[in-house]
C-alpha cells in the first residue's frame, strides 16, 4: 500500500492582504471547535466579512501585536495572533508576560503538529520582543485545547468566569509557561 506524502505547511507573518483568508480560516474553525460550546445560532451568525475588516484593521495597526498564518498549498489553515497580555500593564520592552490571544488550526490540518509550530514560532517572535512568561486562554469545557497546551508544558491555572459571546458567562482556562523559552 502506497503512504501518502506528508503534509506540509508553511508559517509567515500575515499582512493586511491576508485578511478575507483569515477571516475565512477564523469561522470555519470556530464552527468546527465551538459546536456544542457555544450557542448554535451565534455561530452561524459569524460573519467572514465582519472578520475580514478586524483583521485587515489588526493588521495595519503598528501596535497591532503579531500575526502569524500557516498555509499548505491550498491556502490558509491557520493562524496564532500575539502580544503583551491583557493581564499584565507592563510593556514586553521591560520583560513582561505575553498572551497568545488566539490559534486556530482547521481539522484538516489538525493532528500533523502545526499547532505545535504556531505556538513555538509565535512564542519565538515574541520573546525577541522582550516577553519572558506566555499564557493563553481556553475555554474550560473546550478539552481537546486543553489537552494540547497542557503536551506543551502549559500549567493551568483556576477556571475563571469570563463574558463570552452575547453576554453569556463562561468558564476558561488561563494556561501559563513561566519561561517563555520552554516553548522555542
């Protein structure tokens, strides 16, 4: 039986051309992720055009933070966007914690270790920004991320109530890496 090639990415910071593919990587993997979690109807009111004018916005932003896109040669399958943390008031200049605010990789690319490379490569970039500790959220419920920061050494700290879409509470999962480098 003949095996079939690896599949192969390629990460590159995305720029504001990007937007209308990142957009439409963004919905496709909420819809996939988020089903069951989230109310089915406000996933099905996601808007790629909505999403396109944010990104395209985040992306002309100076202090936008940082983008990172992965692609195979169909196009766009994910994305990891970075900067300072929303916790933390000190810039990543004084050394201060950073946040992955989102990572996104469609099923179809799942399971071949592009999430894994996002992480590294967005933790890489910003750590030559000067962060030196890296946390993400996830939502409590939403195992399967859970299971994937905590194989790369995320330390989970308490869930928390956080306002999700629509208003509605919901419970996440801060993990955290007290050495940005752990993750290079």
């Amino acid at each position: 039986m003949l095996e079939s090639p690896p599949l192969s990415f390629v990460v590159f910071p995305a720029g504001p051309s990007d937007a209308e593919e990142l957009a439409r990587v963004h919905v496709a993997s909420w819809r996939e992720t988020y089903r069951g979690l989230l109310a089915d109807a406000f996933l099905a009111r996601m808007s790629e055009p909505g999403f396109t004018r944010r990104f395209r916005r985040a992306l002309t932003d100076p202090a936008g933070g940082i983008t990172l896109a992965a692609a195979d040669r169909y196009g766009l399958v994910g994305y990891a966007q970075g900067g300072p943390s929303r916790r933390e008031t000190a810039s990543l200049a004084t050394g201060g914690e950073a946040e992955i605010a989102t990572l996104y990789v469609l099923r179809q690319a799942q399971g071949h270790g592009l999430g894994a490379r996002l992480m590294a490569q967005t933790a890489r970039a910003l750590a030559t920004n000067g962060a030196t500790s890296l946390m993400v959220s996830v939502l409590r419920d939403n195992i399967r991320a859970r299971g994937f920061y905590e194989h790369l050494g995320g330390e989970p700290e308490a869930a928390r109530q956080e306002p999700g879409p629509g208003g509605r509470l919901l419970y996440e999962v801060a993990y955290r890496w007290a050495d940005i480098r752990s993750l290079i």
